[in-house]
C-alpha cells in the first residue's frame, strides 16, 4: 500500500488538554528597590546638605563683603548727598543684599528721579541716578521749588531761581494740582524757546484758564486751555494799534480765538466817565 492511503481524512489540530492551565505569576522582588528609593533618598539630602554648607560659607565669606559703592550722577550735590547717605548703610553681605530696599531708600530723596542699583561681583556696588532738574516756582504758603512733574524740591527763594517761572494760585493748588501743573507745561512747550525764557508768571488760579504775562510786558494774558502759541501771535499784531489808542494794556482776555477783550487805565477812565453820566442823567 502506498503511503497516501494512511493520510488523515483532515488535517491535525494542536489542542490544549481539557481543564484550566495555572499560571505561575512573577514574585516582585520589594526588597531591591527599597534598597534604591533609600540610596536615592540619601543622595539627595547629602546633596541638600552641601548645598546648605556652600551657602553658610558663602553668605560668611570676607570676599564677598560689600567694600566699594561706585556713584554716578551728574548733578555733584545729588551725588555727595547720595554718598552721605549711603556710608550709614550697613551693606554686608553682597548675596544678601536687597537691592530693592536700597532703591528705594535713595530714591525718597526727593532730588531723585530714579535710581538703578547693580551688584558687581564679588565686594561692590553700583549706582546710577537720574536727578530731578528743577524746572518752576510754586507759590503756596511759601515759594517751593519743583520739577517738570510737579515734585517739589524744596523750600527757596525767588532771587536764587529768578530765572525760572513762577506758577500761582490764589487758593494755593488745594484743588486740582496736577491738571493745573499739567496745563501750564503744555502752554509753555507750545512757545519758542524765546518767548518760553520771557515768562515771568503764570496764574493757575481757574482751573481751565492760563493766565500769563511775560518779563518784557506788564499786560496778563488771558489765554484759555488751548491754542496758546496761535493766541499769543494773534495778540501781538494787534498790540501795537491798541496801545497806540488805548495805552499800555491791564489784560488781553483772547479765549475766544481771533478775539481780543482788554482793559487799559483810558478803557477804565471812560467807563467811570459813562457810568457818571447815566447817574447825572438820573
């Protein structure tokens, strides 16, 4: 017989004999990586505790002592003052020292804008201030003197800053200062520096109202919240022919655009006059 006829009617199958098969379950081996968490653990407070001994050497380290404090400021009475102040500061440690407290301890001197503080490794410090260039006169209860932003400097006297102009109130800035202070810089930057350097004074007494009268003239100028350089050219091509008619002018009223409203001693004398008449003609 040959081999073919023996072959299995259909092909054999692998089959897994009947009933559940155990399976072995892997033990995990705990004690091993105990071992490493405890390893790991370990170097990480030895690390800790280097980095805390490099620290405590460090913050305690001579050479790390605040020895020189390098000042810059253009203005030398900002600066000796600045000096002053800063060699009854305790700098000690450079690592330790706040540069925001010492900020701000310089800058409480009014005469200071702003000061910026550096660290310069290992033992100093370096200062640079911007100080506040004073820029008006404020009558108040006494003359003060003050910067662009209205900060005052300190008390003084007209003769010692004759040069600048003086700003004025009747109730003595109580009410609306900085809009007040405000106004009167944008009314002296609209000028040349010609006419800027000719103010004597400016009357802040309304709040939307710029008063001025220059050093070259004794009559105010009344000029509103706008357009003051436009009303100040206005003016002078009519001051002339008034003058010439009326005299020398008391106030120029010219807040209305392209409109003068004035008072001379020759306007106030007629004035007398008309009102005289209408109490004979009564």
């Amino acid at each position: 017989m040959s081999r073919s006829e023996f072959a299995p009617a259909h092909p054999l199958q692998f089959q897994r004999g009947e009933g559940k098969v155990r399976t072995k379950k892997a033990r995990r081996k705990t004690r091993p990586r105990i071992k490493q968490m405890g390893l790991a653990f370990g170097l990480t407070a030895l690390g800790f505790f280097a980095v805390y001994e490099i620290y405590l050497f460090l913050i305690s380290w001579k050479n790390l002592e605040v020895r020189d404090v390098q000042l810059a400021c253009l203005n030398e009475s900002v600066k000796a003052e600045t000096a002053r102040l800063a060699r009854d500061i305790r700098w000690g440690n450079i690592l330790l020292l706040d540069i925001a407290q010492i900020k701000a301890r310089i800058e409480s001197n009014p005469w200071v804008k702003e000061a910026r503080v550096w660290k310069v490794f290992p033992s100093s410090v370096k200062i640079e201030i911007t100080p506040r260039k004073p820029a008006a006169l404020l009558q108040k209860d006494s003359l003060v003197l003050i910067d662009e932003e209205g900060v005052e400097l300190e008390k003084t006297s007209r003769e010692s800053y004759a040069h600048l102009p003086l700003f004025f109130d009747e109730d003595n800035f109580i009410e609306d200062y900085q809009d007040k202070i405000h106004l009167a810089w944008e009314c002296l930057h609209s000028l040349s520096a010609e006419d800027r350097a000719d103010v004597e004074m400016l009357d802040l007494t309304e709040s939307r109202n710029v008063v001025l009268k220059f050093r070259s003239s004794p009559t105010r100028l009344l000029l509103g919240d706008d357009l003051f350089a436009q009303k100040i050219a206005f003016y002078r091509t009519e001051k002339d022919r008034l003058e010439n008619e009326f005299g020398p002018l008391e106030y120029a009223n010219l807040r209305i655009p392209d409109r003068i409203y004035f008072k001379s001693p020759k306007t106030e004398a007629d004035a007398r006059n008309a009102s005289g008449q209408d109490k004979e003609r009564r």
